[in-house]
C-alpha cells in the first residue's frame, strides 16, 4: 500500500489553511458573542454593495441582545461582537449599527460611496468599542449619539479615517467617557465633533485636514474635559481662518501636541468658553507642545480668545507665531468679568517657559489689567420682597393643595400609619433652617432659597431663577436607629422640578453620607434606612440637609443636555414636603 509522500500532506494542509485565511475568520455563534458579516452575505469584494448584508448582521446583534444587572442594580445591555473580516466592504447607506464590540481582522475597509450618507450611526451608544477598521468617504463615518444612559464607555481604536466630508467622528454622548486612540484622520473635511461627555481621551492620533477645510476647526469640543496627548497634527493650509481646535465649554488639555508648520500651520486654539462665577471653571492648558502658525493673520497666536476662560496656562511650548495669546478686539477688560460677576478669584492667567523667535511670555494687557466682579453673586432680595414671595407660596398651596402620589411604600418599606410608629419632624416641632454658605463657595444659601410653613407642610421657595445647588437643613434631629431607623419624606407635585438630594450628618462621629439621591425624579415617597446608610445602631442627634433640584426636563423630550430640554424654576416656585418622619421597621 503506497502511503502519500510528507509533501503531499504538507501541500494539502497548506490549501486548507489558506482557504481559511481567504474566508471567515470566525463563524457566527451570537450564543456565543461572535456575529461575522461575512455569514450574512457580506463579500467584501471592494465591487459588490454590502449595505444589506451588513445591516443585517448588526439587526441580528439586537436579536441576539441579552441583559444583566450591575452590582449598582442597573440593567445594562450585552450584545453580541460584530467582526468585519479582511476585506473592502462599499456600502451606499448608513449602517445602523449596535454591540459591545465592533471588530476589524486586518484592518478591513468600509467605504461609502454616497458622499451625503454616514457610515456607521447610533442613537443609543452607551457601551461599545470600535477597533481595527479603516473607513473612506461619506459624511460623517462615526456617528454616535445618547440622551443620557450613564455609566457608558465608548472607545475608538486603531482606526483610521480617509476622505471624510464632515466630521470624520462625531461623539454626542452625556455621561459616558470617550477614548480615541491610535487613530488615524487623514485628509477628513473635519476631524472630531465630541460633546456633553464629563471625560474625554484622545492621544497617539495622527490628524490631517483637507485644504478644502475653511473657516473651520478640525476638532469641536463640548465635553466637560478633554485631554488630548501625544498627537502627531499634519496641517494642510489654506489661510481661510483654520483653527485646530475651538473649545467651547469646560476643561481643555493639550500636551506633546504637534501643531505641525506645513503650509505654514494655522491656529492651535480658539477658545469660545466663558468664564464662569461659580462651581467648575472652565480652563485651557497647552504644555510642552510644538505650536505652529504663519498662515493666519487674524489670528497669529497659539491661543486665541473669543472669551476668556477661567483659567489659562501655556507653559514649555516651542513656538512660532508672534504672539502666544491674542483676544477678541470686542473684549472690555473693563466690564468684561464685571458683567459676568466673575470674582477674582475664579481667574488665573499664566504663561511660562514658552520659547519662540517673536513672542513674549508676558500676558497680555487685557489679562493683567481687568476688573473682577466685587459684588454678591447672588444677591439677597429685599425683606419686603422676600416675605411677599414666601406669603404668596403659602397661599398659593393652600387654595391649591393637592393630593400626595399613592402608594407609599418606597423598595420594600411601607408607610408607616400609626402614630406610635413614627415622629414627625414638623416645622413647629423641629429646626427647619436655610442659613450658612453653599457647598464650596461663599454664596448664603438663603439668598436663593427660602422656607416658610404651610399647616403641617414645608415650602421651600425660590428667590431667584433656579440655578446652583443651595440647600437647606432639618438640624439636631434625635434618632433612635433602634426604634424609628427609617428616614421618610413625601414631595408633593408643584411647579417646581422632582427631586431632591440628602445628606445625613452625625456631627459627633464627623460622618457626613449622602443617602437620598432622588434628583430628576417623580414626586414620590422615600424611605432610607438609616441603619443600613450609616453603618450605625443606638441613639445620635443627626442633621439632614436637602438639595432640591435646580432644573427640570421638558416635558415630552427627556432630559439631553442640550439647553432646550431643561427648565429652571423662576423666582417664587416652589417646592412642598407633605412631612419628613422617622419611621418604625
């Protein structure tokens, strides 16, 4: 019997594995995690449109979509990976896409041949990552949006954008964190639109913009904080006004950046953030970065003011244009910050260590010598006005009172209706109070908020349009955690938004835990077990302090982030504790 020769077997096995390598990579198993687009009929041929196919296997990601719960007890979505195989896949729609992970073998190309349609669009990104993909034409080839699902991560990894007619990535998301890394932007229209994010990361990023690119920046920044580091920028110049990067609101951050000089570089930074006069300012700091710019003579600067931040520091840069800051001709130093009621102590402006041919590390004038707000931030209203707007909230709900929200049981704790079982800490019986300063600043909580009784109920009222987060405190409270261990209150539905935040304070034992976080909730009954909260048995005289909420939805649209979803209660709205007891088990 001849056996066949080693050659044989190797060449057979050979073909094999080739052939594995010119199909799948893997193949669909969602029970898995796995989906292939390449089982649903995707070629990737570079010639055959895919956009069906494609779509099809994102639609069996939402097929195969389970859930699971948090160890904070939310429900968060597990989809399926979505892996895209060696290979050009042209597409002529959007792909609605969706999953935990969207995976390229080999860098395979997508490419949109319809230059007004995206490539890949979410509306409900909260949990997904995006790694390996090259991606040519189209407006927008990344587009991803939320409302606000908290607790989300979106990550854009060893990518690559090609020939974008708009921004190549736009992340619109609101409490969820953006990193983009080791991505490419070549020759996009625009580079980064990123918005409402507390947190965002790009850094080991190659950036280059059409010359086409007027007027515009290449990244738009919204989020609260953006960091970006180690970026390699490849400016292709025009001279019509290119900026790198606008900044509009929040805490900017640029290290290693290199603000390249071909073409002669455009500006590195136009701020559009305004300095704010309370809480987190806003900020811009460029360190140790290579700040070209010849081709702008508007604004021949590394940083450029349409507004004036709250802080500024530009430190250890290489340079070359003649001036390190230049602000707006339409700037008063004079009122500026006046206006604004900003105080001093909410500014700072430095600039350091920064060597260029033509520049010089002084500040500008207009930031050495400017007026700082002096005054009250808000100020308190007039006595008179004062109790005419707390008389006529009382009035108001008791011609207008109505009924508390049923049932009243709040996660497995049911009202309690004898009164053996429960103390009322009732206005007449406690010590309701709205003095001492805001949380971190020097602003009297009772210049926003006031108190006033109503029968047995409490009304908290606004003095002045709803903003900050003033509070008010029910102080030297006894509490048996022995016997009534349940801290309980019911809002009553007014005008005012839902919601309230607590904070309990054992001023004996230096504990200060919030416990009660209700905001942007309904006006429901709560019930905190304070034994639980605390880590506590037997008898302390506690405070309990109160957040009510400065802001509210829209009605019908949810809350986005965005200015026309919220709405702030005028001066005289009002807010109602039907009680706040201590409660049995």
């Amino acid at each position: 019997m001849n056996k066949p020769a080693f050659s044989s077997i190797a060449l057979t096995l050979t073909i094999a594995i080739l052939t594995l390598g010119t199909n799948h990579t893997m193949a669909t198993n969602a029970e898995d995690g796995i989906i292939n687009v390449m089982d649903f009929g995707a070629t990737g041929d570079g010639k055959t449109d895919d956009t069906a196919a494609i779509q099809a296997a994102f639609d069996a990601v939402g097929e195969n979509m389970r859930y699971t719960k948090t160890l904070a007890g939310k429900t968060i979505p597990m989809y399926p990976e979505v892996h895209f195989p060696r290979g050009i896949y042209i597409v002529s729609d959007t792909i609605n896409i969706r999953g935990s992970k969207i995976i390229g073998r080999a860098y395979p190309v997508i490419r949109q041949t319809d230059p007004d349609k995206d490539i890949f669009s979410w509306r409900n990104a909260h949990i997904l990552t995006i790694d390996g993909i090259r991606f040519i034409g189209g407006k927008t080839q990344i587009n991803l949006y939320n409302t606000n699902l908290g607790g989300g991560v979106i990550q854009i990894r060893n990518c690559h954008f090609d020939n974008s007619g708009d921004f190549a990535t736009i992340v619109d998301v609101l409490s969820t964190t953006i990193l983009i890394e080791k991505s490419n932007y070549m020759k996009c229209m625009q580079g980064m639109y990123l918005a409402r994010s507390d947190m965002a990361l790009v850094r080991d990023c190659w950036l280059w913009n059409k010359k086409e690119m007027r007027n515009k920046a290449f990244i738009v920044n919204k989020t609260m904080q953006l960091t970006m580091e180690n970026i390699l920028g490849n400016p292709s110049g025009n001279g019509f006004d290119q900026r790198w990067i606008d900044h509009h609101r929040g805490n900017l951050t640029l290290r290693k950046f290199r603000f390249g000089g071909e073409d002669g570089g455009y500006t590195p930074v136009v701020n559009f953030a305004k300095a704010v006069n309370i809480g987190v300012g806003s900020s811009i700091v460029i360190e140790d970065s290579w700040c070209m710019n010849t081709s702008n003579d508007k604004r021949d600067c590394v940083l450029y003011l349409e507004e004036i931040p709250n802080r500024i520091n530009v430190e250890g840069n290489v340079v070359t244009p003649r001036h390190l800051i230049k602000l707006a001709d339409n700037i008063n130093p004079e009122t500026y910050f006046v206006d604004a009621k900003v105080p001093a102590s909410m500014t700072s402006y430095t600039m350091r260590d920064n060597v260029g041919t033509l520049i010089s590390n002084d500040l500008p004038e207009k930031l050495v010598h400017y007026n700082a707000y002096e005054g009250d931030l808000a100020p308190a209203v007039p006595s008179s006005r004062r109790s005419e707007l707390l008389a006529a909230a009382a009035e108001h709900w008791s011609q207008n009172r109505q009924p508390p929200i049923e049932p009243r049981e709040w996660k497995g704790h049911t009202m309690q209706t004898d009164p053996d079982k429960y103390i009322d800490l009732t206005p007449d019986k406690s010590n309701w109070v709205v003095e001492g300063p805001m949380d971190a600043t020097r602003l009297p909580n009772d210049h926003l908020l006031g108190l006033t009784p109503s029968g047995d109920d409490m009304l908290y009222v606004w003095l002045h349009d709803g903003k900050h987060w003033p509070h008010f405190r029910v102080t030297g409270v006894e509490v048996d955690l022995d016997k009534t261990p349940f801290l309980s209150w019911q809002e009553m539905k007014t005008d005012a938004p839902p919601g309230v935040t607590l904070r309990v304070f054992v001023p004996e034992l230096g504990i200060a835990v919030n416990v009660g976080h209700t905001k942007w909730g309904a006006y429901k009954y709560r019930a905190f077990d304070l034994r639980k909260e605390l880590d506590l048995t037997g008898k302390h005289t506690m405070d309990f302090q109160f957040y009510p909420e400065p802001f509210g939805w829209v009605k019908d649209k949810g809350y986005t982030g965005l200015p026309d979803s919220v709405y702030k209660p005028k001066p005289g709205t009002y807010g109602v504790f039907d009680f706040l007891r201590l409660e049995a088990e």
